[in-house]
C-alpha cells in the first residue's frame, strides 16, 4: 500500500506537542470582538487539547 499524503490544511492548523498531543487554535476570535467578553477573549487566545473519536481521524490526515 502507497504512503498516505499529509493533508495540508490539517498540517496548517495543527501541531503535534512534545508528549505527542494534537493543539489546535480556537475559533472566533479574529473579528465581531466587541460584544464578546474580555474572559471569553482570554480564552479564545489559549490553545485547546484535540481529544475523542476525532483524534484518530486527524492522526491520520497528518501521517502521525
């Protein structure tokens, strides 16, 4: 069977960690930050674990 091609987009987005976690950005904070609050701002900003049935599915698509 032929190797897999990474796929770039996920490459883009995702980074593997050191002890081999998936981090991902969070999503809605570039714009319409008015009305958002400073603590949901804050949180927006720190960087999120992927977990779940998803993990395997974008292990994948990096070649992981």
């Amino acid at each position: 069977m032929p190797k897999l091609k990474t796929h770039k987009g996920t490459a883009k987005r995702i980074k593997i960690s050191g002890s081999g976690k998936l981090i991902r950005s969070r999503a809605f904070g570039n714009h319409i930050l008015a009305k958002k609050s400073k603590a949901r701002k804050r949180n927006m900003k720190t960087a999120a674990a992927i977990n779940g049935k998803i993990k395997k599915n974008v292990k994948t698509a990096l070649g992981v």
